[in-house]
C-alpha cells in the first residue's frame, strides 16, 4: 500500500476529529442536576495521635486478648481473697494437701478440679465440709486466696517499680539529652559504673542492711531499673531538640523547663509508654525469681513466686501446689507482652496500616 492510500485512509479520520472538537461545549462536561456550589466537600474525619493508635490496637487480635486477659487477672486478684471463706494466713493442719475441688464441676467426671474418686477420699479423711477451688497447701492454706493475694503482691510490685523506673528514667533522660555536651557525658559516665554492678547483689546488700519487706525489694529494683528508659529518653530528646518546633519556642524566649515538659517530652509520650508496659512484666518476672530462690517477700505474706517454690517442694506428691500459680504468673507475664507488643505496633508509624 501507497503513502497516498494511506493518506486518504487518514484523512476522513482527521476530518471527523476536527469536526468533533468543534462541537464540544464547556457544558458537556457539567454533570445533569448537579450544583459544585452546593455540594459538600468530601473530607477525611481527621484523628489525633492518640485515637490513631487505638484504632490500630484494635486492629491487633492479640494484643487485644492480652488486654482482656490482664483485666480478668487484676480483677481477680482484687475480688479473689475477698469471695474466699478463708484468709491467706489461715493455717488448718486438719486440711493439709487437699486437691483442688470446684463446686457444680465436681459433677462431671472428666473434668480437672472435680472431686472426684481419690480426691473424694482426701477431703472425707480431712472431714472438709468446705470444696477449696485451688486446693490447699503443706499448711493448710487455701492456695485459692493465697494465689490472688500473691498476684495482687507481684502486681503491686510490677507496677509500682516500673512507675519508679518511669519518674527517674524521664527526668534523668530529659536532662542529659536537652543539655548534651559535658553535662551528658558526666551522665552517662554515671549510668556505666551503675550498670556494671549486677541487680542481684545490689538486692542481697539492701536485704541484709534494711529489714525484708515488699518497699525493700522494690528500693533495690529501681537501683538500676530506670537505666533503659534514661537511654530510651535520652534518644528521644537528642532527635526532637532541634526540631522547628522547639527552635520556634526557643526564639520566642520560652524557658528550658518549658521546653523539655510542654514541647519535647509529650512528643516522645510513645515509646516512653511502649518501654513502661516492658517494665512491668519484667519487674512481676525478677520479684518471682527473687522469691523462688528466698530473698522475696517475707512470711506469711507471699507473692506468686514465693508459691512456686512452695509448691516445688511438693511437686512429685501434690503438683498442683506448683502448676496453679505457675499457670496464673505465666499468664500474666504472657498477657503483658501481648498487650505490650501492639502497643508498640499502634505506636509504630512503619507499622501502621
């Protein structure tokens, strides 16, 4: 074919084209029954920080079941003892050892806590008119209130260290990483020799000085538990102090407390709160420790450790006295790191979807 059959193949194509475009107005793009003065203009519902990340912690399964589950084991803890016909403290030799026995399922024979065949026997022979739900220790003891005692004890120890770790490590932080220079240096310096000394031995020492107490064991965990949240805080400051927003305040003649508590530290609130919620499972983890190896807290009280090893010494005879407060300390431990992994997630901005 010719470049003039093609040319004549072309042509009426063009002619059309031109014609087209003649013909078109500025209305045929106006949609019919449609007013762009009135109509609304779409927008997004706009959300703070905040909101953002609770959105996103919802969207997070587990860090959802982990949330549940602490609010179950905290309520607990607090109603348990008070529902129980006996006290923590309360010895009744009579009734040493007696497995655990739940009211309604000691009906059905295939379930654990039942009642049943041996379990019959024990509590006959003990002439227990009362069913202990988790059963009773070498003492007597109804490990039922004893267990949610021991989780209010290593709650509150948890949760008091780490808002101790939180008070020193922010204020310590926020210092050395607004001012820098020497000044962080010397800090820093300080931090070194203080985590060199193992928390162990800074324990013995305040045991053997100070009377054992829960506040004792607490002292001697906030020795060197603020060291991490300092270094995290530090970071923090050094990354935001020479934001624009902080040079803004600084021209304006705003003073340095100001500008390290109303202008840095609320921007740096997220990973401050991700590293609380590691700080208490790992406080509940180190106080059990403590109270498994007998540097915990003193008799008669206890905490969930000092009933580990109670129940160890009875684990080949009687192993639910070892199996119910480990299982209830390994699920708060396990609640507290799922909760604390989708805060971090939500608090994320890389993970955020």
């Amino acid at each position: 074919m010719t470049n003039k059959h093609l040319n004549k193949d072309i042509e009426p194509s063009n002619a059309v084209m031109t014609h087209t475009a003649d013909t078109i107005t500025d209305s045929d793009f106006v949609q019919s029954n449609y007013d762009i003065e009135i109509e609304p203009e779409l927008q997004r519902e706009s959300k703070s920080f905040w909101q953002d990340a609770w959105i996103q912690l919802k969207q997070n399964k587990l860090a959802i079941v982990g949330l549940i589950g602490l609010i179950l084991i905290i309520i607990l803890a607090l109603v348990g003892p008070l529902i129980s016909s006996h006290t923590y403290d309360e010895q009744n030799i009579e009734h040493r050892n007696l497995p655990a026995k739940i009211p309604v399922l000691d009906k059905v024979p295939f379930l654990p806590f039942n009642g049943h065949d041996g379990d019959v026997d024990a509590y006959k022979e003990a002439g227990a008119k009362e069913n202990y739900w988790f059963g009773t220790d070498q003492l007597g003891r109804d490990l039922w209130a004893r267990t949610w005692q021991g989780a209010q004890i290593s709650l509150f120890i948890g949760i008091i260290a780490a808002l101790l770790d939180i008070f020193i490590g922010v204020v310590y932080g926020a210092v050395s990483g607004f001012f820098g220079g020497r000044i962080d240096n010397f800090m820093q310096r300080f931090i070194e020799i203080i985590a060199s000394i193992p928390n162990l031995i800074i324990v013995i020492l305040f045991v053997i000085i100070f009377e054992p107490s829960i506040w004792t064991i607490i002292l001697s965990m906030s020795i060197t538990g603020w060291i991490g949240m300092s270094r995290i805080v530090r970071g923090e400051f050094l990354k935001l102090k020479n934001q624009e927003f902080v040079l803004a305040s600084r021209t304006l003649g705003t003073s340095k407390l100001k500008q390290i508590f109303k202008h840095i530290l609320p921007n740096a609130l997220g990973p401050i709160v991700v590293t609380s919620m590691f700080t208490v499972p790992s406080a509940i983890f180190f106080e059990a420790f403590l109270s498994f190896i007998g540097i915990g807290v003193p008799a008669p009280r206890t905490s969930l450790g000092s009933l580990v090893n109670d129940g160890r010494q009875m684990l080949l005879i009687h192993p639910h006295e070892l199996f119910i407060p480990a299982t209830i300390l390994s699920l708060l431990i396990l609640f507290f790191y799922l909760f604390s992994d989708g805060l971090r997630d939500a608090f994320d901005p890389k993970m955020r979807k």
